[in-house]
C-alpha cells in the first residue's frame, strides 16, 4: 500500500498553509494497493519529535474501503463525506496542522493510513486519537506511511 499527497513528497517540507501558521487545513492524501478485504481505512498524523511526547494532530476513522484519498481541506467536512474524527492533542475534533515549538527545529509528521479488516470501528466512550489507533490495529491489514517536515 502507498500512501502519497500531491502537496509534498516523502521526506518534504509540509507547505505552510496546512500548518498552524498558515490555514490549518488538511493536506490532500492519495493511496493505492489496499489489500483485498479491507473493510475502512483510519488516517493518523502524528509528531514524534515532540518535546514532552508523541504529538497527535489527527485521527479520521471509518473512512469507505473505496475511498482513494481524501481532498485538500477534507477534515473540515469529515460529515459531508462520510468518515469520523478523533480528538486530537489541541483537544478538539479534527485536523490540527503541524505545530512545533517556536525555534525548535526540524519536526517530522507521520502520516500513517491503516487498512482495516472491519468497515467501522466499535463506538466506544474514548475517541481521541490514540483510542481510535489502539482500536484501529486489532483489526489491521496493512499500513502505508509518509512524513513531512515543518520548522518554525
């Protein structure tokens, strides 16, 4: 499975306006190869270079086993088009863009999609994003990554 935006390459600097510093929206994400049987993706992004700890920016869930990414901007219409969103380490709903520490330096983003051998995960009291990941991998298929990086 591959996972891939036409907004920055593996490795690339995210562009400022899916930041904080910019319009905090969503980056356009595109994947192919999904294994036979899977049932609904879970989307994640998370910042590991965090200071105190793993930094969770997003989580969207149940999104259709035919969907083959999600456009620019699509975690502020997450209903609209069918899938959830966990809460994030801002404590809200949603997409939070990268956001590093002023003069902190070079932070990476994970991007992680997961397959998943179920089409919704069970409702539960907890949905932050890391509830929806611990879910999400009891029922894994495959992953497929990309990191971007922002600096302040």
């Amino acid at each position: 499975m591959q996972l891939s935006s036409s907004s920055f390459a593996n490795g690339t600097t995210i562009p400022r306006r899916f930041t904080c510093d910019g319009e905090d929206r969503s980056p356009p994400l595109g994947w192919t190869g999904a294994p036979a049987g899977t049932g609904s993706f879970v989307l994640l992004c998370d910042d590991p270079d965090d200071p105190a700890k793993i930094w969770h920016h997003w989580a969207a869930y149940d999104i259709a086993a035919d969907c083959v990414g999600l456009a620019e901007g699509a975690a502020q219409h997450a209903g609209k088009q069918g899938f959830k969103q966990a809460t994030n380490d801002f404590r809200r709903p949603g997409y939070g863009g990268p956001c590093p520490p002023h003069r902190h330096g070079r932070h990476r983003y994970h991007f992680r999609l997961l397959a998943l051998s179920i089409k919704h995960l069970p409702p539960g009291n907890d949905r932050s994003c890391q509830a929806v990941e611990r879910e999400a991998r009891k029922h894994l298929l495959a992953e497929a990554v990309l990191v971007g990086v922002y600096e302040r």
